[in-house]
C-alpha cells in the first residue's frame, strides 16, 4: 500500500518533499503547528536538515519512514520539519541552542520545544534506539512526553533559563575596535596551522575561503611572509586533496581526515563561490598559475552542473547516490584499467593513489572494499623529475585520461540536485563571477554574473523587498538580512567587472533596505531575520563567519566600499558604527571573524580610489584599466568615467574629473584628496605596487 503524502506534499523546498511520503506527520514551520501544540498540550519535535545532508538521509531511513517511530512522534508530539537552507533564521536560533547545550553542532538537527517555541532539548543525529551512550528518538520523546505530562512548568522553566542565557550571549557589550583584532587573528592561525598537510587544527578540516582570503591581504598590507605561506600551503593541499573533485571539478564540503583526502560529498554552491574568491586572490598574491587553473575549474563546474535554465545558480549536489555515500566519485582499480588500459591505467593510479585494497571505507563495516578517492598524493612536478618525462607531456596525458574517465562516470546515477534557488548563495556567485571576470579579464564570466543578477534582481523581489527562494517559476519565503548583504557586495564586484553604474545604483538600493529593515536602533549592528518574520524565541543577530561570512560580516565590507566607491562618509560611518558594535564579540576569538575583519581592515587601514576618465571602449582607457587589473590591489576601489557623466549621478565627486590632452587618464585618491592625473599605463602600475602608507 502507497504511503499517502503529510502537509509537506504542498511544499517547494526539495528537502521537505523528501519527507513528503514519511509516515510522521509532519507540519512545516508556521503557525498551525504551533496552535496544534498549544490546543493539544503537546511538544514539539523539531528537525532541521537540508536536501543533500547525507546524516539526514540515514535519520530519515532508519526512524523517519519507520511506522513505529512515527506512531510515536504522532502520537506524543507535533513533528516539524525545517530545510535550514530555505529557513537560515529558524536554523539559526536552534542551532545555537544546540550549541550551548551540547558544545557541538551539524545536521540533521534534532530538537523538543515548548508550544511556546523555547527549546529544552537539542542533539544532531539520533539513532532509532538507544545506543553507545547516544539516546534513541524513540526513548528520548517517550521521556519528554512524560516529563511534560507530568511537570509542564518544569520542562517550561528549563526552556525560558536556556532561551535568556542565548540572549544574554548574543548581547555582548561593544569591545576594542582597532588594528590589534587582525593582529591577534594573524597570531592564531599562525599558532594553528598545520605546515605539513595545510589547514588549521586537526581533522575534520574545513575549506573556509574568508580565512585564506584574510591572510593573502595580510601579507598584501604588512608583507607577513607566513601568512601568504600559510594561505598558499592551504590552497595547495586542498587543491590536491580528495576534497575536490579532479575528474568533474568543483569542492566537496569538508575531509574527513587531516590530509584534505576523503571527503565528505556533497558540493554546496556558497563553497564553490568563496573558494574561487579565495584562489584568485591567491593568484594574485602568489602568482601560482595553477591557482588561477583552479578558478577557472571551479566556475566550469558550477557553470556547467548548477547553473539553471533562466540564469539562477541551484543550491548542492547530495553527497549520496544509489543509497551510499560517495558512490558517483568513487574508483576501482579495475575500473580504471578497463577504462584506460594497462600502461596508462597503472600511471594514473599511481599519480591519483588508487591502490587495489582501495582508500575509502565502507561506511557501515569500517572495511576497506577496493573503493578509492582520487587525489594526488604528491605534486604532479615530482612525477615528471622521478620518470624525466616532459612536463606538459605529462599533464597532456593526465588530462586526456581525466576526460575519459569523466564520460564513464557520467554513465552512472549522479547524485540528486538541490535545485532551489537562493538569493544570498547566487549573491555570493555574482561576486565569484565578477571577481573572476575582473582578474583572469574574462568578459564570459562578467556576462554570466549580469544574467544572474537581472534574474535575482527580475525574480526575487516584490515591492522591492528581496525574497530568498525561487523554484519551479515561483519565489517565496522572506529575505533574511544576508540575501541583502550578500547580494549587496555581489553588484558591487559586478560593477568593478562590467562599470556600469547602474549595479552600484543597485547595490545601494539594498543596503539602504538592510539598514532600515534589519539595523539594532539600541545596540547597532544588524539582526539577521526582519522585524515582521515569523516568531522566534529571540531575535538573533550573528557575526561569527562560519561556512559563509556572517550578514553582519558582509554588510560590514559592502558599507566600508560604498563608502569608498561613492566617496560618501555616511556609509563609512555607518560601517564603523557596525564594526563597533560588533567588536566585543570578535575580541574572544578573533580568528573566527576573519570576513568581519576583512571588512573591517577597509575602516582601520588606509584605502585609495582610482578614477579613469575615458571612452570605454578605446585603447588608451582600456590600458589604464588593464594596469590597475594586473596589480592585486584588494585595498583599492576603482571607477571608470565615461564621457556620458553616468557615473556622477551616483559618485558626484567624479565629476570634475576630465582627461587630459584628449587622453584617457587615472586619478588616484586617498583620504578626499587626489594626485596629478597620469595617463601612462605603466606610471600607474608603479603608484598602486604597494599598498597606500599608514598615516
């Protein structure tokens, strides 16, 4: 007999139709199922995940979709289903809960609420029974039932202590706001890194651009050599690692070990986006090329695999496909022998580090079963010294080996596609995209990052109000404060690609909305989730950078070259008003807020316009543009005049800017003031070489 579908069937967000045939009867988050719980004297059972989380899928297998588990949440609870992607407000505030009563967060998500929406339980992943020390589901409500049958004001004073304590953390008084915080940040990572196999700490290791983008911009402002090491290490290891996909391109989320070598699966687009933010500047900083080989990969696989029809970029791939783990990425020897013969079978397997016992393990057995990650034990380079082969012989070679094994793996099932559409993600992509465009001078990814911006811009907003989700022709669900902040710094990347005046018109439109809809009148800063959303136990307001930069992170750098880029001390303060209110926070650890601080180095260090005044398209307009493009200058905003004055209807100070002689020409401005135009390419690469002085 055909399961009937619960309340989640009239859903958008694939995670929640994934459990639309469950027996649990579940509600989405909203309102009835809290006035259920209420009528009923019932708690709620909580569960946060997202479509490609591979714990979700186990949960879902072993309790979700058995009928006894089911019997029992239906029976003792009101069971709510969130997809943490589509609802990061709600994800949030449980999550910190979680972490405060645990030490420990991830997904699946699990909690037990009171009708009034306060938690007094919270875990991760929960087996079916009660096993090595780890409560089961089904004990676990069994208890809390009776706990609140029997004592309801007891489970309800536990909930209200635990929601006043996550108040009082998140309302940290304003600290220090000064250049020690990039010092300090600097000092950890130094003390943390791991200068064998790169990274921070031990395993599992976690890519985390904002951090790898912070360091390449220390060793830009202060010349810190072991800052660009340790970032240069990192981008290397990964790199080479397991984690990223050699055959499709792309990364996956995090190793699971110290060696960047066996991955977790799944492919999130805000990974993508940051880390080909953080492989350019590596580029720049570096003059790696195989950095900048890295980039161009990884837009290849997002514009190739996660790029929708109409422009907007889908949110994952599942780390799971034919029920296992893994099982799209994963080799044989065998296989590859099939595939590409005896002798250049034998060359790859030892380059990439398959072996016949295989290096990835059976999830449920621990067994090694002949499986194995392909990644690359040692730099290619050594190879060709050890066999005295030439090097583009080689990589020629590797790479046709690569395309072949590519169009075997295309014949197996690919994992399952997250293909909702997030504002903030695809705000993240327009910023990968123009930076990419503006760095490599690649105007194909400049027209890619405009589509996705007219197609947000088009189809995720109404009465000018950003929505967060689009899907199947239809968008919905609130912004929360970083689809603003995101997108916001995503137009300005555009305009410094494309020049059109219009995206920083844009951009500023969306940050005046961010202030007015999501600005702490009382204590500065911005709340992650507007004042008319849904209810909350508190209102959270975040700056810790995780996986992506914070709302408030993002904001922070947007406002400082708003600031900068249309010379209006209004934003700048604004900026320095956030940064204040937020610093008491970042002081505990600031290594954590390394997006903060990159946003927050535009307020404590010194910053520069450059201004070309020019036809667009003409040779000599286009060279001064080119000589500022070939400097890795993060601390500089650059602005281009064409003759039609578009550009001073936003940036009014442009406006008395001309050329000279007839000729193209470039003002470079620091501190309100500028010096004599020049009008030599060359002459301006040798003003913007170092970074402007202190003082």
């Amino acid at each position: 007999m055909t399961q009937r579908p619960n309340r989640l069937i009239r859903e958008k967000s694939p995670y929640l139709l994934q459990h639309a045939y469950n027996p649990v009867d579940w509600y989405p988050w909203g309102e009835e199922a809290f006035a259920r719980a209420r009528a009923e004297n019932r708690i709620v059972f909580l569960s946060i995940g997202y479509a490609t989380c591979h714990w979700c899928h186990v949960m879902e297998r072993e309790s979700f979709e058995d009928p006894g588990v089911a019997a029992v949440l239906n029976t003792l609870t009101v069971p709510v289903k969130v997809d943490r992607e589509e609802r990061p407000d709600v994800d949030q505030v449980y999550m910190a809960a979680c972490q405060a009563l645990t030490g420990t967060g991830g997904w699946p998500l699990t909690l037990l609420l009171t009708p009034e929406r306060e938690p007094f339980f919270a875990g991760t992943y929960l087996p079916k029974e009660s096993r090595h020390g780890r409560v089961g589901v089904v004990e676990l409500v069994r208890r809390a039932a009776a706990l609140w049958r029997q004592d309801p004001d007891r489970v309800r004073s536990s909930a209200r202590q635990i929601v006043a304590r996550l108040r009082e953390i998140g309302e940290a008084p304003p600290g220090p706001f000064s250049g020690r915080l990039l010092e300090a940040a600097t000092e950890i990572f130094a003390q943390e890194f791991d200068p064998a196999r790169g990274g921070f700490g031990a395993a599992p290791k976690f890519p985390t651009p904002h951090s790898l983008v912070f360091l390449l911009r220390r060793f830009r402002r202060t010349g810190d050599e072991h800052a660009r090491r340790m970032a240069e290490i990192t981008l290397e290891a990964m790199r080479r690692g397991g984690i990223y996909d050699h055959l499709g391109f792309g990364f996956h989320r995090y190793a699971t070990d110290a060696d960047w070598r066996l991955p977790h699966f799944e492919k999130m687009l805000y990974d993508q986006a940051g880390l080909v933010s953080a492989y350019l500047e590596g580029w720049q900083a570096t003059g790696n090329h195989g950095f900048a080989r890295t980039a161009r990969e990884i837009l290849t696989y997002c514009l190739r695999d996660l790029r929708g029809p109409e422009g907007g970029f889908h949110s994952a791939e599942d780390a799971d496909s034919q029920g296992k783990e893994g099982a799209f990425y994963v080799w044989t020897r065998a296989e590859i022998m099939e595939v590409l013969g005896e002798d250049r079978g034998e060359r790859f397997c030892r380059v990439y580090g398959v072996t016949a016992e295989g290096n990835f393990r059976d999830e449920a057995t621990g067994e090694r079963t002949g499986a194995n990650v392909l990644y690359l034990g040692r730099p290619v380079e050594e190879w060709v010294r050890e066999w005295g082969v030439e090097a583009s012989e080689l990589e020629a070679g590797l790479g046709e080996d690569r395309k072949l094994l590519l169009a075997r793996r295309s014949l197996r099932p690919r994992p399952a596609k997250d293909d909702k559409v997030l504002t903030g993600w695809n705000g993240l992509m327009i910023s990968a995209l123009a930076r990419a465009a503006w760095v490599l001078g690649d105007g194909g990814y400049a027209r890619a990052a405009v589509d996705t911006a007219r197609f947000v811009m088009g189809r995720l907003r109404a009465d000018g109000r950003l929505l967060r989700r689009y899907r199947q022709g239809q968008a919905g669900v609130d912004a929360v404060a970083e689809d603003y902040a995101f997108l916001c710094r995503g137009l300005l990347d555009l305009y410094a690609a494309t020049f059109d005046p219009a995206w920083i018109a844009a951009a500023l439109d969306l940050a005046e909305r961010l202030v007015e809809r999501f600005w702490d009148a009382d204590a500065g800063g911005l709340f992650d989730v507007p004042p008319d959303g849904d209810a909350l136990p508190w209102r959270p307001k975040e700056v810790y950078d995780g996986a992506v930069p914070s709302a408030n992170s993002a904001a922070l750098e947007a406002f400082a070259r708003l600031g900068l880029l249309i010379a209006d001390p209004a934003w700048t303060r604004r900026a320095r008003d956030l940064a204040e209110a937020l610093a008491g926070r970042v002081h505990r650890y600031p290594a954590a807020f390394t997006a903060y601080l990159t946003g927050a180095a535009h307020l404590l260090e010194p910053t520069r316009e450059v201004v070309i005044v020019g036809p667009p398209g003409r040779d000599d307009t286009r060279a001064l543009v080119e000589a500022v493009r070939s400097e890795y200058t993060p601390e500089t905003a650059v602005l281009l005049a064409a003759p039609d004055g578009s550009l001073a209807g936003i940036a009014p100070f442009t406006s008395s800017m001309k050329t000279v002689g007839g000729r193209a020409a470039a003002y470079v401005c620091q501190n309100f003031a500028c010096e004599a135009p020049l009008t030599d390419p060359d002459d301006l690469a040798a003003a913007l070489t170092r970074p402007p002085p202190l003082g």
